[in-house]
C-alpha cells in the first residue's frame, strides 16, 4: 500500500516535471521568427517611416521593422505564433499606407 502510494506521488512529481518540459518545448516552438516583406503605398518622407514603425511595433509579437521610404517597402520580423503578416499588413494600412505583403518567410 506505502509503495503504491509512493509510486502514485513520483508519478505525479514525474508528470508535473514533464508538463513543464512539455511548455517549455511548445514555447519555444511557438517563438518561430517570421519575416515578411510588405509594399507600402504613399510613404514619402521620415516622417512616414516613423508612422508605419509605431504602427506595427503596437503589436504583439514584433522584433524588428525596417521601413524603405524611397523603395516603398517595409521588412518585418516577428513572432509567427503571436501576429500574421496579414495583421501587420493591415495595421499598416490602418496607418494610412496600403500595405500589401510581397513575401513572407518562416524559420
Ligand atoms: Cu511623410
């Protein structure tokens, strides 16, 4: 009975261990870096780099922007589990820039 009772309290310790192993491994699945590439319609100046950054950084899951003015584009990178391209995209066009993706890459 004491070692049923035993086996039954390491069994649980053993679960609630892999459990966590469990979360961790799925968290860092979920942490997968996307990067997307966006055409920005109607950026003419700093000034309107500044507004699509603030813009996509407001989201969750966001590492990096870079916003090309002159070539109408902006490169995102992010977390896929968190945000879709197809948010940033329209949280850009919220902005006042349409914003399209052009290619999206996963890791
Ligand atoms: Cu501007």
């Amino acid at each position: 009975m004491h070692r049923i009772a035993l086996a039954a309290a390491l069994g649980v310790a053993a679960a609630t261990v892999g459990c966590g192993a469990a979360t961790t491994a799925t968290h860092d699945a979920v942490v997968a870096t996307h990067t997307a590439t966006f055409a920005v319609e109607g950026m003419s100046c700093g000034s309107c780099s500044i507004t699509v950054r603030a813009a996509v950084d407001r989201l969750d899951g966001i590492a990096s922007v870079e916003v090309d003015v002159d070539g109408g584009a902006a490169t995102v990178t992010f977390d896929g589990g968190r945000v879709t391209a197809e948010q940033i995209a329209r949280a850009i066009t919220s902005s006042g820039y349409t914003a399209t993706v052009r290619a999206t890459g996963g890791v």
